[in-house]
C-alpha cells in the first residue's frame, strides 16, 4: 500500500503532494513501482495535528480520486473517519475505507455497512491531538487484541462481513517505543481474528527513535528493515511511503527464503 497524503501538513510529506497533478504523478509512480493499493489521505493524523472539516477534507481527495480512477489499475482507499468522505470517496472511485478511528466516529460503521467496501481497522489510543502523552496498556498486545474482538462485533453487528475486514494495530498511535517494539514483534498473533493484517511503520518516529532521534528525511532505510520485519511476522499489507526500495527488499527477502538448494 503506497501512502499519498493530499495534505498541507502531514509530516513525513506534508505539501509536497498538495495539488492534484503532483498527486496524481505520485500515485502513477508508486503504481509503476509496485504498488497494489494506493491509500489516499486529506487528514494529517499526526501527533498534535489540528483537525480538518468535511469540506476541506473533500476538496483535498476527491479530485484525486476521480482522476486517478481511470489512470490505475489498482484499489484505492481512502484514509478517513468521516463518513461523508467515506460515502463521496467511494462514490468517485474508492473500494476500500482505511480508518484509523477503527469506525468509532458517529454513523461510520452504518456508512461502512450501506457501502459494502472493504475496511481497515486500526488501533488508536485517545485521539490524534492527545495520544503521544503518556499512552499505557497493561499488557499492549493483548489489550488491542481485545479492543479488534470488539470492533469485529461491533462490525458483524453492523453487517459488515469477517471476509471484508482487515487489522491493523496502529503504530505510533497512542504508543511508546516499547509499545510499538512489542507490536511488531508479536504482529502474528493479530492473525487469530483470520483476516489480514496491515503494518503501518513507514517514517514513523519508532524508526527515528531506533536510529538515535534521526529526521523524518532519513528514515527510509530504517522503514524498509521494519516493514521486512512485519512481513516476516505475518503482515500482509505495509503500508509505505517508499513504494520502490521496499518492494526491492521484498524481492530479495522473497526469493532467497523460497530458494531451494
Ligand atoms: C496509518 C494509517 C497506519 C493505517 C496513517 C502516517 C500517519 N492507516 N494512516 N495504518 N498511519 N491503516 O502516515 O504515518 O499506520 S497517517
């Protein structure tokens, strides 16, 4: 899953992607690299990051959305927990809803449903403004755990079937680096749910803190060790920036785990 974020202040690429050409080029490029879904944001949810309105959150995707639709061949979702972006976005194009608010925010879940659209449901302790402080857990993997068996009913509930549905604990979201190591490191017990898990860990601050308070800018390299250590942990979806350099590990790491001598 290839990240454009069509906003003015998300902070790995915050601006850079703004206007619709410059997104559309991105999206085509991360295409062309390998990309199997191009994940489309107009919401930074950085830590601290102020919120925007529908209106704006709209103006930012939808165009993109509607101009890449006969451009790619490869599902776009769209990364959002307003419902209205969540019903316009498919409406133009988009086939799965990617939400960090797991389908909390009021009418998401009966959107998600009417939509029949694949969904992401990810982890979030508090919510983007609050979360970095102090996030705690008594056990994390078990506590999020318990948190996807409730989202999963709230869901079957709702009429949103097993089969369409995929986790994702959330990286970075209301985590420390020891919240955010565990994670990663017991990624697979996510798969007792039996659907698909994606792993979120692109440029994330983790990977600044693992390699001693390093820049946003100089994090790639860091990023595409942790997204092979997801995979090699059961993740089945990354969710990534650098579309190119982590497919060339994929490939590598691929090809000489099935080689047989
Ligand atoms: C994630 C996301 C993530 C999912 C963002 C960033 C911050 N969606 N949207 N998982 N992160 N599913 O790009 O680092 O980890 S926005």
């Amino acid at each position: 899953m290839g990240v454009l974020n069509v906003t003015p202040d998300s902070f790995s690429d915050g601006g850079k992607f703004f206007d619709s050409a410059s997104a559309i080029e991105q999206a085509l490029s991360m295409v062309n690299n390998g990309a199997g879904i191009i994940d489309i944001g107009g919401e930074s949810t950085r830590p601290g990051a102020s919120a925007v309105s529908v209106s704006d959150e709209l103006n930012r995707v939808i165009p993109v959305i509607e101009a890449l639709k006969g451009e790619i061949d490869v599902p776009i979702s769209i990364d959002t927990s307003k419902p209205e972006v969540m019903e316009q976005a498919v409406a133009s194009g988009a086939s799965i809803i990617n939400d960090v608010n797991a389908l909390r925010a009021k009418g998401a879940i009966e959107m998600a449903a009417k939509l029949k659209v694949d969904v992401c449901l990810m982890h979030m302790q508090g919510n983007p403004r609050t979360m970095q402080n102090n996030p705690s857990y008594v056990d994390v993997v078990e506590d999020i755990k318990r948190f996807f068996k409730e989202r999963i009913k709230e869901c079957e509930r709702a009429g949103i079937e097993l089969s369409s549905i995929t986790l994702d604990p959330g990286f970075g979201f209301g985590k420390n680096l020891g919240h955010n190591v565990a994670l990663l490191k017991n990624l697979s017990e996510f798969h007792e749910f039996g659907v698909s898990i994606l792993a979120g860990l692109s440029r994330k601050s983790m990977i600044g803190a693992l390699l001693g308070d390093r820049d946003v800018d100089s994090r790639m390299i860091g990023s595409v060790t942790a997204a092979l250590i997801a995979v090699e942990n059961g993740a089945d979806i990354i969710r990534v920036h650098d579309v190119a350099e982590t497919n060339d590990a994929l490939k590598v790491w691929q090809q000489i785990k099935n080689f047989r001598e």
